[in-house]
C-alpha cells in the first residue's frame, strides 16, 4: 500500500498552524491536498484529532464519502460530517487549554462508499473503515494559543 501524501498551501509537517484556522482566529478547517491517490479510490475518509488533551483524544473533525479530488477546501464540509467531540457536525478549530498541542489529519483512501448516516460518532466510523482503506496518509500541525505575544511552552 502506498501511502496517501498529505499536505496543506498553509503549513508544513510539524509546522506550526496558522491561528486564522483556531479559536484565536475565524475558525475554519485549513485547505488539504491529497495526493498519491490510487486508482481504485471510490472515496475517502478524514479524522483530525488532539492526543495531547488533558483529558485523552479529542476529535476535531470526521467525515466520509469524500470524493477522491485530491483536495479539501478552505472553509468547506465535504462528503458526510460526523459529530467531534463537542457533539458538533464538522470542524472544530484548534483551542487547547494550555501549551502546544499537536493536530493530526489523516486521511483514508476507500474501496467503497460507507453506510453512515450524518452525525454518526468516530467509533461508528472507524468500525465501518475497516476492511475499506486501500491507502492512509497523515499530516501534522501544532498550535498552541498565543499568551501576551507569544506561544506558550509546552509543559
């Protein structure tokens, strides 16, 4: 399986996310370019999430049946948006409580389009993944809020 390249025209691989796109700023989901798509792709799959929590994961966006354009907009929902850990449809930006956290946006190549229905949770859609992901890529970003002008340490 050869891995999805994921990357985005607005940061770069544990670069740092532009506060635009987090609590601090307007709040909309940064623009993706997928490449390496493989030929077979019927649809693709997004999680983005925070493992850096407090209090364990917290997932910033799902959604499926993506159609396999090789991007996802700026500002956009495409496909099917489940719920993130705020019980909310679609992106929620970057905002952690305290130092730096790392958001992680992996993407799912899918041999089929899946059964579910808006506003299904992550554990629905990971258990429809399986069996489905033909190719999987991630990119990852930071974001810590920005204190008196400057970034909070990471503790």
């Amino acid at each position: 399986m050869n891995p999805l390249i994921v990357s985005s025209p607005v940061f770069v691989e544990d670069g740092l996310i532009p506060e635009e796109y987090t609590c601090q700023g307007v709040g909309v989901n940064p623009p993706l370019v997928i490449d390496n798509i493989p030929e077979s792709t019927l649809t693709m799959a997004l999680i983005v999430e925070d493992p850096d929590a407090p209090k364990g994961t917290v997932t910033h966006w799902i959604a499926w049946d993506i159609l396999p354009e090789g991007s996802i907009s700026e500002n956009s929902n495409p496909g099917v948006n489940g719920l993130n850990t705020k019980g909310q449809l679609g992106w929620m930006p970057p905002c952690p409580p305290s130092g730096q956290h790392r958001y992680f946006f992996h993407v799912y190549a899918l041999d089929a389009s899946l059964n579910l229905s808006p506003g299904s949770g992550r554990e629905e859609l990971e258990k429809a993944l399986q069996g489905h992901i033909i190719a999987r890529g991630t990119l990852m970003g930071r974001y810590g809020k920005v204190l008196a002008g400057e970034f909070e340490q990471p503790r």
